[in-house]
C-alpha cells in the first residue's frame, strides 16, 4: 500500500517515541502476561491474528482500550500487519497513560515469519 508522505512522516515520529518489541519475544512477553493488541479492523483479525490477542480497531481504540485493559501498567504489544498502525497505537497508548504500550516490529506479517 502506498502511503502519503504526511502519514508516513507521522507514523515515523511515532516510531521514534515508542519501544520495539522483536516478533520473537511476543510469546514469551505474552506468557507472563502482556497483553498482544491487535489494532487492525476486526475484518483483517478474523481472517489471521496473534493467537490469545486482543483486537480493538485502531479508529476506535482511544474510545475503547480502557474498557478492555483497564490497568494503565499492563505491557501492552500493539500490531498491525506491518509496523505503522502499530506505532502509531502504541504512541497513542503512551499519551493516554499506558506507559508500557510498546509495537511489535515488522506486525503480524513478521511474527508469522518465525514459522
């Protein structure tokens, strides 16, 4: 998908601002207790997500995400397919008081790439 230059800048400085978690230590993190986000629609989660992962669609995420993960120090991993969506979650995350939302690098596409 091509994106315009504004959401990519937006989406970099996100990046920048938020902890990466490698796709190969999600299971770990998640076994003691982290919680996977997926922030894709629930159309795209449907079809393949992290297993034990929770889906909150990015657009309504600010809305939600307190109903669903209502303790602000839970270690979130936010991801969406690749890396932006997901940066730009945990960002949010980070500004709304979640002070360990962090972005799985590389999304789903990377996790399901460790076989």
């Amino acid at each position: 998908m091509a994106y315009t230059q504004k959401f990519q800048n937006m989406a970099n400085a996100a990046r920048a601002r938020v902890e990466e978690v490698l796709p190969e230590h999600v299971d770990a993190l998640m076994a003691k207790g982290a919680v996977a986000l997926d922030i894709r629609d629930k159309e795209e989660h449907d079809v393949d997500h992290i297993p034990r992962s929770l889906n909150i669609s990015r657009g309504k995420l600010e809305m939600m995400v307190e109903g669903v993960i209502p303790d602000a120090d839970t270690l979130i991993l936010c991801y969406c397919n690749a890396i932006n969506r997901g940066a730009l979650a945990a960002d949010s995350l980070r500004a709304m008081g979640y002070g360990n939302a962090k972005f799985i690098v590389g999304g789903l596409i990377a996790y399901r790439g460790l076989g």
